[in-house]
C-alpha cells in the first residue's frame, strides 16, 4: 500500500492480480449481472487508487478494507441501477398516460405510481422529503443528514415515521372495500 501511496501504478496491478478476482465475485454477487460487476470492480481499484492513504493497518487488513470498499461500491451501482428503473417521484408524472393512449388501463405499474404519487402528498412535507431523497434518489441516512443538514436520528425517525405512514396508506387503499350490501 505504500507503494500505492506514492502512486506506483505497478503496485496497483499487483493490487488487482492479488484481489480482482475475489471484487469481482463479490460485486458480481450484489449485482448479478457482469457488465455492472466489472464497472463496480474498476471503481473499487479507483476508490484504492485515490484513497490509499485511509487504510490503517492498525485497523484491520488490506483485503477486508478492500473488500468493504468493494461491497460499498457495488451497492451504489445497485442503487443506481434502481433509480434509472424507478426514476424520481417526479418521473411519476411522466409514465404513460392511459387516457393518451401512452399505456394501458390495467397496467399495475401505472396504477402503483400514480398511487403511491397520491400518498406521498399526505405525508408529512418532512417524512415525504426524507423518503423521496432516500428511496428515490438513492441517498443513505447518512448523506440524508449532511444534505438536509438534521442530526442523523432525526433523519431515522422521520423515515421510519414516513415508511410506516405510508405503509398504512398503501393497505388502506388497496383493501376490498367492506359492507357494500343493503
């Protein structure tokens, strides 16, 4: 690593000989497919690359640090792969619209985001930002508290709240109605 440090490129590949294959399975174990497995393993080396000098040996051993990043990175790539599927809350307003003749009527996927668009609104603006942040823009609790500037509870509890409201919202408003008779 200290090689690595003085930026030796050298020490890098053998980095990479020593440890590819084992990021690449495990990258390749959270992602499951190879082209996003390869992607996440380049950045893991790149992280190492410009990061060398956050490893403490004192701390634990170069493979398990390593490994870490590489685990780290591969679920960024997850989470947004996820994005580029689910979009923003924003892009709700932007899936076919049946009456355009831009989808069909009983298309579930519409019909959930249209749903789930309407129960965002009544959250609680706080709960509501928290989760569009979190679950749509793929943000951590963590970088929830830095970009909001709260203290991490708050951000935990106001998520929790939210997914727990909006939980309840969904059954209520996806249940059979009852008592139709006379």
């Amino acid at each position: 690593m200290q090689r690595i440090v003085h930026e030796d490129q050298h020490a890098l590949m053998a980095l990479y000989q020593r440890y590819g294959n084992q990021v690449y399975s495990l990258a390749l174990r959270v992602l499951r497919q190879a082209p996003l497995a390869e992607e996440a393993t380049q950045d893991t080396f790149l992280k190492v690359w410009h990061r060398s000098l956050s490893w403490d040996p004192d701390k634990g051993q170069l493979g398990s640090w390593l490994l870490t990043i590489a685990r780290y990175t591969a679920i960024d790539h997850l989470r947004r792969e996820q994005r580029q599927y689910v979009g923003g809350l924003d892009n709700l307003d932007r899936l076919p619209d049946p009456a355009a003749g831009q989808g069909l009527v009983g298309d579930a996927r519409w019909q959930d985001g249209q749903l789930l668009r309407d129960l965002m609104v009544e959250l609680p603006a706080e709960q509501a930002q928290v989760i569009e942040l979190a679950f749509f823009h793929g943000l951590t609790h963590s970088e929830l508290a830095e970009h909001l500037n709260l203290p991490l509870g708050t951000v935990k509890t106001r998520a929790r709240l939210g997914l727990q409201k909006l939980r309840a919202l969904w059954v209520e408003s996806t249940e059979a109605p009852k008592n139709l008779g006379p």
